[in-house]
C-alpha cells in the first residue's frame, strides 16, 4: 500500500485564515494531479503538479473560485462550478467555457459527464431539486422533477439512474429508473412539456431512516452512502456520519454500516471552513478497503483504511495537530493533502513533492 501526501516546499508569506491544498483528479497518461489550494474561506485556485518533476502551475486565473472539478470522459478538459455557474476549461483554450442554461436552473453541483458534451446533476428548479441532463450548448431537459420531492446525487450505471429522494417530510431513500436520454427541444418549455407526457417510473432501492447524501455507486448491485445526523452543524465540536455499504442479491437490496467518521464542525463552518464543504473530507474506495479521514479518537484528521474483507479499520497516518484531507487514487496507490500550517505562499513553479507511506 502506498500514500503520497502533497507538501509546500516555499514557505514565505504569513497567513491568518487557514489554508488547505488537498488533490482533486489525476491525469493517468500525464501523471499529474490537479490540486486545489484554498488560500481563504471564500478564496480556491486550481494549480496542476507534475508528479515527474515534482513542479505546478496554476491553471485558472484568480478571479475563478473553481470548486467541484470534474474531468471529462477524455480528459480533453475539465470543468468545475464557479459561483453557481458551470465552466469547462480545455487545454488549447485560454478562458473557461460557461455553459448557460436555457432554463431557470440553480444549486447545480456534481456534475456527471457522459460524454465530452454532455453530462448530468442534480439542480434546484423553482422549489425543488430534480435531476438533468445538460449539454455543451447549455440545453436543459427534466430527468426527475416532481414537486414535494428532492432528488440528489445521481449515479448513471449503463442504463440505469440511481438517486437519492428525499420527501417534504425528510423521509430518504436510495431510487431508481430507467436512464432515458431527451429528444432535443427547441426551448426548455417544450423539454418540459416531453417530460411531463413521458414521466419515467421511479423504483425504491432501500429506505433509511437518516437524511442521505453522496451516493456512489460501483455497480447496479453494489454502492455506498453517507448519512448524517438531521441537525448537521450543531454547536458540538464535532460531526459524526456514518458510511454504509448497500449491495443486492437474489432476495433484494440490503443495507450494512460499514463505519463513522467525525468531522470537526469548524470544517464545515466559521472563518476556517472548506469552501468544497465535505467534498474532501469523503471515503474513497479503493479495491477491498475504503481510506478515509477521522477526527473521533483525536481533535484532528487522521488517514485510516477500512478492510471490507476483515471488517476492521486501521490507522495509516496521524499528524498531530494537522488535518488530512483529500484522498484521491492514483496509479500506485493514493495521495492526500491537507491544512497547512505557518507561512504559505503559491507562485509559478513552486516545487511540491509526494511523501509515502507503505504498510
């Protein structure tokens, strides 16, 4: 097992709001991590570090807050959510493209691309979340829209569209249907006008008795979940959630807990809070285990992994008094960032290096 952690060589500007650099994708053929360096609460840039010769760029320009980074299918270019707006950034291009929506929709996020030109996410229109399909040209058109219902984080495997919905009353389950791409309209009116006369069926996975978020699903018999408690950001130092494993068989769905991880609140909100909020801070899965970050048995994130196969979890990494964050897989193994400390400064051409672990 090998971990890498991305370390600042250049220290030389004071700081007074904490700061965090943590990687969000991995370019294989390249071998250069994208990573993400929140200089502020409110305050993202986006740098890409050659894993060869252990040296960044910063891809965007400053004025971007680019949260949310997602590749497209070809890594032919990424695209991220710059307050509120979808941009997609290609290599031969000097400015982001901005995709604008031809209907009323807002609080996109996650995007999921199909293709080069398409994708898919969860949006609010008027005053609910449903689940869209989007394309390079900005046409909008209804996947799961009703009204009295939330529908969020949609998981696309072949033909089939798995989601989390949530009632007016905050009952959750995980769902599904049948993926059914749009005919092209004219307007979103008459997108709207198609959906409505062809309502797809919804079917129920499994129910939860917790508010849900972040599905992921690895296949259309096996995914994972995070539930978390119904007053999220209470004045307790800390949050815990907890991650389940949902798997079907010959007899149905079932749901296992597979284990909590606790989040400190001051992450999640004050003047020394993610921008990408609980984005980082989310298990990944890696073949039979799960890494992940825990602050229960410590004030700080350490770097556990999680045996699906024994059941049982280990400790990998603890710095103490120093948060990890950001797992995110690469070709031998993981990489993770965190908060930094001291006096950062990011100028062209800083050189960061890959720490490991192995065990």
């Amino acid at each position: 097992m090998r971990v890498g952690f991305l370390v600042i060589l250049f220290c030389c500007l004071y700081v007074h709001a904490a700061e965090f650099l943590y990687p969000v994708g991995y370019h294989p053929e390249r071998n250069a991590f994208y990573v993400m360096y929140q200089k502020g609460a409110t305050h993202l840039e986006l740098w890409e570090w050659d894993a060869q010769t252990q040296y960044a760029q910063q891809l965007l320009l400053s004025r971007y807050t680019p949260a949310g980074f997602t590749f497209l299918p070809d890594y032919s270019g990424f695209s991220f959510i710059d307050n509120g707006m979808l941009k997609v950034k290609q290599p031969l291009k000097r400015s982001p493209r901005t995709i604008e929506y031809n209907a009323p929709l807002y609080n996109v996020e996650q995007v999921n691309w199909i293709d080069s030109r398409t994708c898919y996410a969860s949006g609010k229109y008027q005053d609910y979340f449903g689940i869209f399909q989007i394309d390079w040209e900005g046409d909008v058109s209804p996947l799961i829209l009703k009204e009295e219902c939330d529908y969020l984080y949609p998981q696309k495997i072949d033909s089939t569209l798995f989601f989390i919905e949530r009632s007016q009353k905050g009952m959750c389950r995980i769902a599904c249907t049948d993926y059914q791409a749009p005919d092209q309209q004219d307007d979103f009116n008459s997108s709207m006008m198609v959906y409505l006369e062809n309502q797809p069926k919804i079917h129920g996975v499994i129910p939860f008795e917790t508010p849900l978020a972040f599905l992921h699903m690895v296949s259309d018999t096996e995914g994972f979940v995070v539930s978390y408690p119904e007053n999220l950001l209470q004045k307790n130092p800390a949050v815990p959630f907890e991650y389940y494993r949902i798997m079907r068989s010959k007899e149905g769905w079932e749901k296992s807990h597979l284990f909590t991880f606790t989040i400190p609140t001051s992450l999640l909100a004050g003047k020394d809070r993610l921008y990408e909020s609980i984005l980082p801070l989310l298990p990944r899965i890696c073949q039979s285990g799960i890494y992940y970050v825990d602050s229960s048995q410590t004030s700080f994130l350490g770097l556990y992994y999680y045996d699906m196969e024994a059941q049982e979890k280990r400790t990998l990494i603890e710095n103490k008094g120093q948060h990890l964050l950001g797992i995110m897989n690469h070709n031998s193994g993981i990489a993770y960032g965190g908060q930094l400390g001291g006096e950062v400064e990011m100028v062209e051409g800083v050189q960061m290096h890959l720490g490991h672990h192995f065990g």
